[in-house]
C-alpha cells in the first residue's frame, strides 16, 4: 500500500488509503489484506491498466483540446510474437514488430 502514496492525488487511491487506514484502525487485518490483494490484481492486470489507461487519457486529451469523442480507434489488444530471429524471408516477427 504504501507503493501507492505516490498516486494519493487520485481519487481511488485517496478512497483505497483511507479504507485501508480504517481497517488498521479496527484492526481488520484480514479486510486490510483483502484490499491490498485486490490493488496487486488491478495493477498487474495489462489489459485493466490500458483500459483504464486509455480511458483518462482520453478524458485529459478531450478536455485539453475542447473535444470528444473517442481518441483511438480499437481496443487494446495483446499478441503473442513468435520467430524472434531473421530469416532469408526477411526479419523475425520480434524484430517487425519492434520496427513497427
């Protein structure tokens, strides 16, 4: 939790910090760790993260620039690269897609 500090400014993390320092409080160890357990998921979760990501993004862009609307086009996606070397054919996939 105290990874989060950082990012205190945030509402959901203002609201998570002060739920978890209630739970301390009470001495709700376990609601405490039922918390923290689901910060960790939200965290290392890429796809969440590029949802939420692309989502105040958008928010912050459309308000800088007194538009709406969305700002890309797809959804994020997540592809597995296979055949990282060169060959006669041309560059390994790693290589194309580093490239690109």
């Amino acid at each position: 939790m105290q990874r989060l500090q950082p990012l205190a400014d945030e509402p959901y993390t203002r609201k998570l910090l002060a739920e978890v320092a209630q739970c301390q409080a009470d001495g709700e160890a376990g609601r405490s760790a039922e918390i923290a357990g689901s910060v960790r998921e939200r965290l290392f979760d890429l796809s969440r993260f590029m949802q939420e990501f692309k989502h105040k993004f958008s928010l912050w862009f459309n308000s800088r620039h007194e538009r709406r609307g969305t700002v890309w086009e797809e959804r994020f996606k997540s592809v597995l690269v296979e055949g990282a070397g060169q060959s006669a054919q041309g560059p390994g996939g790693l290589a194309a897609v580093a490239a690109y």
